[in-house]
C-alpha cells in the first residue's frame, strides 16, 4: 500500500478540505434500525449504501447493467455516506482512532471477478482521508441483490479516542 504521509500528519477533517471533498447529508435510516451503536471504544456503523437524500444514486448489479468502474464510484459514495454518518455521529472524524473493519458488499452478476477493484473506492477514499496507519483489513463480497437495488453495501466498524 502506498504511504500518505500528509493524511497520517493531518487530522481526517483538515484532509477533507485539503482534499475538496464535501460530506453529504448524514443518512437516515430506511427502516426499524439506527445508524450506529457504541460498545465500548468501538462503533459499529448499520449498512452504507450509495444513497445520498435517501435516493440511490446507482441501481443495477456490477458486471451487468454496471461496470467495475461504476461500482468503484458507488463504492466512493457510499464511502462517502458512511463518513457523514460517523461525522454525525461522533462530532468529528479526528476522533476515529483506527478503521477496525471494513466490509464491501457488491452485488454482482454471477461471473464477475473483479471484486477488488470495486472494493478499492472505498478503502482508497478511507486511505486519503485518514491514512495508512489507520486502516483495517476488509473482506469482499459478491451477493445477488441488496436495498433498493443498489450495487454497494459497506459494513464499517471504528475504534474512537474520547
């Protein structure tokens, strides 16, 4: 992996401006459930997809209607979403200590194969904005559908300084 000094040296949120990037909205649930829970130094974050105002901004299945570049974008949304969403929650992103875990879920059609391309726009955008030193590993997985259609879901689980 590639050392980014300037993201390790800088807070998350000053490499958010530096990096032009803009958080949506904060999601909101879309059913019986809350977007984050804490247990201990630990929070778990519910599903991220690539919804911004509660609208999808990609339908379909990678390898199908989408191509492996178009589920690298909506893994950047939903990356994105799950940003503001840790944002919301926690005040800052300077106080995520570490990414514990990272999962990508993709719904593909059943012959896709690049799944680590489009897992890479999440962990490369978690890579910019907070560093090497404070990634995880991740697992990814190819299923055959998710909410609302869309092609990404990501499970993300940090570790917060008080």
């Amino acid at each position: 992996m590639v050392n980014h000094p300037q993201a390790q040296a800088a807070g998350a949120e000053r490499r958010l401006q530096e990096l032009g990037i803009i958080l949506p909205p904060p999601p909101t649930p879309l059913g019986a459930y809350v977007e984050a829970v804490r247990s201990g130094k630990l929070v778990f974050f519910s599903g991220m997809l690539p919804v911004i105002n509660r609208e999808p901004r990609y339908i379909g299945r990678v390898g199908g209607a989408l191509t492996a570049e178009d589920g690298r974008k909506a893994a950047e949304t939903a990356t994105l979403s799950a940003l503001a969403a840790a944002k919301d929650y926690l005040g800052s992103l300077d106080r995520v200590a570490k990414v514990v875990k990272l999962g990508v879920y993709i719904a593909t059609e059943g012959d896709f194969r690049d799944h680590p391309k489009v897992a890479d726009g999440a962990s490369e955008m978690l890579l910019q904005v907070f560093g090497e030193e404070k990634l995880s590993g991740r697992v990814v997985l190819g299923v055959a559908s998710l909410p609302l259609g869309v092609p990404i879901e990501l499970e993300l689980i940090v570790e917060v300084e008080d």
